[in-house]
C-alpha cells in the first residue's frame, strides 16, 4: 500500500497497466480491491476509495494516462459563461475531443455528467486554441478549448434551425471573443461550412472583432453549402440559413 500512497492522488483513476508499471501484479491488485484499499470503477479501472467521482477525474486521468484530450464544444461555451444558453435537459453531458480513440469504460462511468466523445473534429491541428484550468485540491491541469474553438466545434455539428438560433444567442454574448486567437483558430478549421457558418453569425451579431478578421486569408472553399433544408441562401456565405422572420419551412433554394 506504500507505493499506493506515494504514487497514487485521491480521485485519479489508473488501468492494470499503470499499477503494474509499479509493481504491482494482479494478485495484488485483487487483494487490495478485497481488502477495500482500491475501488473498480470500472473493469481493470481503479482508484482509491475517497469522494464522490467528479468528471473531472476522468478527464484528468485519461490525460495522465497518455491520452491527449480535452473538453470542448457546448462544455467548453459552457464553462466560458454561455450556461444560461444551454438548455438542461437530462443527464448532464461532458463533450470530449481526443485525437486516439477513448477507452469504452468512460460510457459506464458514474461521474456526475455523461462523457461523450466527440468522433470528428473540425482542426486537424490539436493544439490551437486550447488552455489549460486547475482542477481541485491538487490544481490538476485540464485542458479546455477556448471559448474561440468551442465555436468552432459547435457550429461544425450544426444542422437544423434550433441549432443555429441557440448558438446566435451564445455569439450575442461572446463580446470579448479575441480577435487576433479567431484569426488562428478560423485559418486552422477544415470546415468549410464550419467557417462559413461562424462568419454569418459573427456578422449578424455585429461585434466589433468581426470586423478585425482578414476573411481574405482564411479558405472559405468556393460553391454553395446547404446548412438547414429549406433555408434561404446567404449572397455572402453561399449557406442557406434560417429565415428571420418565423419558424415556417422555405423551399430549399438548391
């Protein structure tokens, strides 16, 4: 139990592997599950018996695990202040990005929020737009995307009416969004429609770092983008987008 307690902090979650890197086989591993020294969270995921698992363990863990990872999208817009936008039906969800596919015991796991991994990014590179923020007693390093990226992610899953007017009521809000961090994280998006949709929205809300962008270096692709079927087709953006003036169906206009 010595190596346990020299090497093991409350709440951090660690696989065999890890335990056995330090000495400890699966005999031991059993008898300290047994003996209540360890606790299964999951099946050959353990941690020491302490308080109650907070999602952000797992997220910590996972890091110091070897996986590169962190909290994105409307978890992310969430954390930056945007909660009040975010509708709270059901279980809490906590949207992960990671550039290695996730270990299937995350989706049983009892954490306070429902870890959802996010299976295609928008940026190809990882590290752009990310930051790291204390954690707990131990100041744990999580990372997060900035509130820049997580508008990103966000848009790139957009695709109905709702969807959009629940993120224009977010961007309203992102008055200090910083310009010279969008001018990266919109150089480094993949999306297309992605970029397209970011700028639209940006443009309606009117804040005054969207006229700071130098769109004439961020690839917008060329030809039209359908983003809500049956929406109106922006002459800028070549998306089709909600009316504004209700709720009703358009014909699509392509």
């Amino acid at each position: 139990m010595a190596v346990l307690d020299a090497t093991l902090p409350e709440g951090q979650l660690v696989d065999r592997r890890w335990l056995q890197d330090r000495g400890l086989d699966r005999p031991a591993v059993d008898y300290y599950v047994r003996s209540g020294k360890l606790e299964r969270i999951a099946r050959g995921v353990y941690r020491k018996p302490g308080p109650p698992l907070k999602w952000q363990h797992v997220v910590y863990s996972l890091a110091e695990l070897g996986y590169r990872i962190h909290v994105g999208h409307l978890s992310a817009l969430g954390l930056h202040g945007y909660q009040h936008y975010l509708e709270l039906e059901g279980r809490p969800e906590t949207r992960l990005y990671s550039d290695t596919t996730l270990p299937t015991w995350i989706d049983g796991v009892d954490a306070g929020s429902s870890l959802v991994e996010m299976k295609r990014s928008p940026f190809t590179d990882f590290e752009i737009g990310i930051e790291e923020i204390p954690f707990g007693t131990w100041e744990w390093p999580i990372r997060y995307a900035t509130a820049e990226r997580a508008f990103l992610e966000t848009v790139s899953t957009v695709s109905s009416t709702a969807e959009i007017r629940r993120v224009k009521l977010m961007m309203d809000g992102a008055t200090n969004l910083r310009p010279a961090l969008l001018q990266s994280v919109l150089q480094g998006c993949r999306q297309v429609k992605a970029k397209r949709l970011f700028l639209w929205l940006a443009r309606d809300c009117g804040h005054g770092w969207y006229r700071h962008l130098d769109q004439n270096s961020i690839e917008l692709g060329s030809g039209k983008r359908q983003i809500v079927k049956g929406g109106v087709l922006d002459d800028e953006y070549l998306i089709t987008v909600p009316t504004k003036d209700d709720d009703e169906p358009k014909q699509p206009v392509f």
